[in-house]
C-alpha cells in the first residue's frame, strides 16, 4: 500500500511537469506569432511600472549622452524645417503627404540587445493613442514595432528580432530590399534581396521604403558596411551598420500613420473584387 | 527566520537582481547570465516535489513577465526544477539527503556544490538558449552562448554562494 502511495506520489510529480511543460511550450508559440500580440498580457502596468522605476534611477547616468542625442536631433529637425521653409508651392504636395504622420514621444522603460529576440517597452500605452502595428523610431533612426498596449506601457518588437523584416530602399537610386536581423550583433543587420544588377558600395545609406505603411518612407536605417555576392542565385545580401544605437536607445517616437487603417481597407477591398 | 519567510525574500531579490542588474551585463553580446536559477537551487532538500515543480515554474514565469518572453523562463525553469531531485541523488551517491536544510557549501562541501550547481545551470541554458533559437540552425553559435552563459552564472552564483554562507567557527 505504502509502495502503490508512493509510485502514484512520483507519478503525480511527472504528470504536474508535463503538464506545466506543455504550459511553457504553448505560450512559447503564442509569443512566435508575435502580430498575434499574445504579448499583451506580459506588458502589465505592474511590471511596467517597477521596469520604468529601474529606468528612472539608470536616467541619471546617462543625462548627458541624452541631452547630446536629443541636441544633434534638434538640430537635423531646424535643417529639414528651413528647407519645408523655403518649399515653393509645386513642392507643397510632398509636405501635405508627409503630414499623414504623428509622433509621440515615449520613453524606453526596458531594451535588450543581447537575446535572439529583442523587446523594447515603452511608457505610453493606449492611454496616450498608442496602437499596435505603429513604428517605433529613435532620434537617429529606425527601432521597432509596436506589438502590444497596455493602458500605460506599450511592448514593441525591436529591429533586433529574427521575426523582424522591414522593407528597404537605397537612398541614392530607391532600389527595394528587405531587412532583417540575423540575432548576433546589435550594432549590424542583413539586407537581403538585393537584386543582381546593383552593386552597393560601403558607406551607402538605407532608408525605411514606406511600403509597409508603418514607417514613413525616408527613416534613416543604416550604411552598408559590405556586399556578399551569392553565386548562382538572383538576389545578393548586404551587411549593413544600424544608425541607431540600440544599446543607447532610451528616448524614441511612436509613428503613428493616421492613413493606415484608410490604406488597409482600400487593400483589402482590391483583394476581395 | 524560517523557511517560507527565508525562501520568500530570496524570490524576489534573485528577481529584482536579474531584472535590473544582471539583464544589464553585456559582454560580447553573448553572455547572458542568470542567476535567477540560484533560487530553485537553494529550495530545501525536503521540499515536496510538485511545489518544487511550480516553484520553479513561478520562478520563470516571473522572469518571463519583466523580459517579455512568455513561456521562455518558465519551461527552462521548470526542466531544471523536474531534474533537481535526479541530480542530487546522482551527486549525493548512497546517501541522499532528506532535510529541511537548502543546499549549500557548509555542510556539503564546495566541490558537492559545484558539481550540483553546474549540471542543473548547464541544463537549464542548454534547454534556455535552444528555446530562445527555436530551431538548431546556428548550432555553433547557441553552444557558444550556452558554454559561455554557464560560466557566467556558475562564477556570480558561487560568489553569491560564498558571500550569504556563514563561516564555521
């Protein structure tokens, strides 16, 4: 009897592992899908408030850096509003276009850069017309998407995720590529699919293409740093150095497209007819 | 101070010493220590094995919601807590311990304790950075994390270790 209590004890202790195993796995996935936002629920007020606790004791440290960040941006913003300045009328329509974009300032409350999989949260949420599917740009470039609110807090996907993929364009001739991280170093990233015919040299810079409608088009992303030719095959890749530092990311903007939800209906209304 | 207060505070410290410290370690970009783990390591030689089990779970979880990786954590974890009775008998031999003692350097020894620690925190990141990676691809790359993470946290742990272990008189 002692013996048959004791085998259902041990049983008892495999069954509960199996069980919680198959818990882990099942959330595991639901995070792989990650537009499905089963993040949500992780970007709590709770932990977002002690993560933005943390953060604010780190601020300190790092004020000057911030400050100087924060100055450099100021500055390229006065650059490009004397050039809006001095727009004639015939140009005005690039200016009308431009003005479908809202941003709002947030700051990063918690940032990896280390893990295959990266996440940055953020201290506004719906709260502050924060939605899912909204770019996420530092003061330097490009940072992420945003894949989950909560009322105060927003969790994004950083450009630093095997998930990620981002359509591209070289600024000098608008030629479409796509980005992706490939989970080693935070400071590089891939361009994949560049096609055959261009010949990207180092120092070339890429910029968002805006085809995805979540970034406007002509958000810095990085310079090439080297071009791989792939035999025998029709698109060649490219490593590239991210403009944002990752690392140092701490203040950044919510891009919101206030045309998004006009631009998917229109998209979805060409599929069905 | 007894066991629930004891182990209570030890939760939520290796937590807080996770998030805000440890997390913040960036060598390389390939060294991710967590020290987390020390807690279920610590846990009484007596627990029952399903709190065991869902202490460690909880543990995870835990992690999982400050890092914003669901699942991730709390399944490494939870290998860990499911080996931990294996790895002591193993390491124990004939004798296995059967007390409301933690295990620790003082009536075990270092070398028990190393050998304990190390196998269960090399399962744990062998079992945490394949199911980070989601696949084998990379393979080199993810035993390279793994190696070097282990030492990482085998290093600060048996510093904790030492530091929070009375010496005898």
């Amino acid at each position: 009897m002692r013996n048959l209590f004791r085998f259902f004890l041990k049983q008892n202790f495999v069954l509960l592992f199996m069980l919680l195993g198959a818990l882990s796995i099942w959330l595991l996935t639901k995070s792989h899908t990650y537009h499905r936002a089963a993040i949500v629920n992780t970007t709590s007020n709770f932990t977002g408030g002690i993560l933005a606790f943390g953060a604010s004791i780190g601020d300190y440290f790092r004020l000057k850096e911030t400050s100087n960040q924060l100055a450099e941006q100021n500055a390229r913003l006065q650059e490009k509003l004397y050039f809006y300045e001095h727009l004639n009328d015939s140009l005005l329509i690039e200016l009308v276009d431009s003005v479908g974009f809202e941003y709002i300032p947030a700051r990063v409350v918690s940032n990896t850069v280390h893990l295959r999989n990266n996440y940055i949260i953020i201290n506004k949420g719906s709260k502050h017309g924060i939605e899912k599917e909204m770019g996420l740009v530092s003061p330097s470039g490009i940072a992420g998407i945003v894949i989950g609110v909560s009322e105060n807090y927003a969790t994004a996907l950083s450009i630093l995720h095997t998930h990620a993929r981002l359509s591209i364009k070289f600024s000098k001739n608008n030629q479409l590529a796509n980005l992706v991280w490939h989970g080693k170093d935070f400071k590089k990233g891939i361009v994949e699919d560049i096609p055959t015919h261009l010949s990207p040299a180092p120092g070339d810079t890429l910029v968002t293409s805006g085809h995805s409608f979540i970034f406007p088009e002509g958000i810095m992303v990085g310079t090439v740093l080297e071009y791989f030719e792939q035999e025998g095959r029709g698109l060649n890749e490219a490593s590239i150095q991210f403009s944002t530092d990752f690392n140092k990311l701490k203040y950044v903007y919510v891009v919101n497209n206030r045309n998004q939800n006009e631009i998917e209906a229109l998209l979805k209304l060409n599929v069905y007819e | 101070m007894n066991s629930y207060a004891k182990n209570a505070i030890r939760f939520v410290l290796l937590l807080l010493l996770q998030v805000f410290i440890v997390n913040n370690i960036r060598i390389g970009g390939y060294i991710n220590p967590y020290v987390y783990v020390l807690f279920v390591l610590l846990l009484p030689f007596s627990i029952p094995g399903w709190l065991l089990l869902i202490l460690g779970f909880g543990m995870g979880l835990a992690v999982d919601l400050f890092m914003a990786t669901p699942g991730l954590h709390a399944g490494a974890t939870l290998l860990l807590a499911f080996m931990r009775p294996a790895v002591i008998r193993l390491v124990s031999g004939a004798q296995s311990p059967d007390t409301d003692e933690s295990p620790g350097i003082s009536d075990k020894g270092k070398r028990w304790f190393i050998t304990y620690s190390f196998t269960l925190i090399l399962l744990h990141h062998t079992v945490l950075f394949f199911l980070e990676a989601f696949s084998f691809a990379r393979f080199t790359d993810t035993i390279l994390r793994i190696s070097l993470s282990t030492l990482f946290t085998e290093l600060i742990i048996l510093l904790i270790v030492f530091f929070i272990t009375k010496p005898k008189k």
